[in-house]
C-alpha cells in the first residue's frame, strides 16, 4: 500500500505520536502548512476505512493508530522510486543523493564505518 503525500503526513504525525486525537494531528499538520479541521479529519477517516489507521476509543476520547509500518512504506516509496527514477540503480540514487550536498563530518564517518560493514560482509 502506498499512501498519498497527505496521508503520509498524517501517517508520520502517528508514528512518533502515536496514538494520538484528530485535534493533535490537525495541530500538527497546522505547523507546517494550512488545513482546514474538517479536512484532517475527513482525511483520518478516509484513512481508517482503507485500514491505515484504526480508532481506538479510550471513553469519550476517540484516538487513532497506524496499522501499517513506517519501515514498509519507506521500503515501497524507495522501490518505486528506485525503480522509476533511477531505472532500478539503488547505487545511482545513493550517488545522486550524495552530490545534492556537501555532506557532514560525521555523515561522512558514518557512511564509512557502513561501506567497512558491507565489505566485511562481502566473500570476495
């Protein structure tokens, strides 16, 4: 299942939030751009119908859970981009990706102690 980019917002707010209300949510969608309440909450349940996320009523308080793993839709999203962007090349994005900025020193360690990683791991 691949999410729209507003259910993916909302589906982010969740994760680190989770559970949370219609109103949090709104909130903070409101941080960064402008949505009408009504509109978060169509949304919301729009998203509980496709079994994205579900409702869970704790008394008069109506809360709300993901159901699907933030590590699989990014393991789809970068499939489909991988593969519609970069003709299936993984290594192409990753270059790409690199050359956008000047990358920290401390992202520059980190990106080392992965590539001594994977050569350990490699038989040859």
């Amino acid at each position: 299942m691949t999410p729209s980019p507003g259910e993916l917002e909302i589906l982010q707010i969740l994760w680190e939030h989770e559970p949370a209300t219609v109103r949090f949510v709104h909130e903070k969608l409101c941080e960064t751009k402008e949505v009408g309440y009504t509109t978060t909450l169509k949304q919301i349940q729009r998203m509980t119908e496709k079994e994205m996320v579900v409702r869970v009523s704790s008394g008069k308080v109506h809360e709300y859970k993901a159901l699907i793993r933030e590590s699989q839709v990014k393991k789809n999203l970068f499939g489909q981009l991988v593969d519609a962007v970069f003709k299936g090349s993984a290594m192409d994005l990753a270059i790409h990706a690199l050359g956008q900025s000047r990358p920290s020193s401390a992202e520059l360690a980190e990106l080392e102690k992965w590539l001594e990683e994977q050569k350990k791991g490699d038989p040859s």
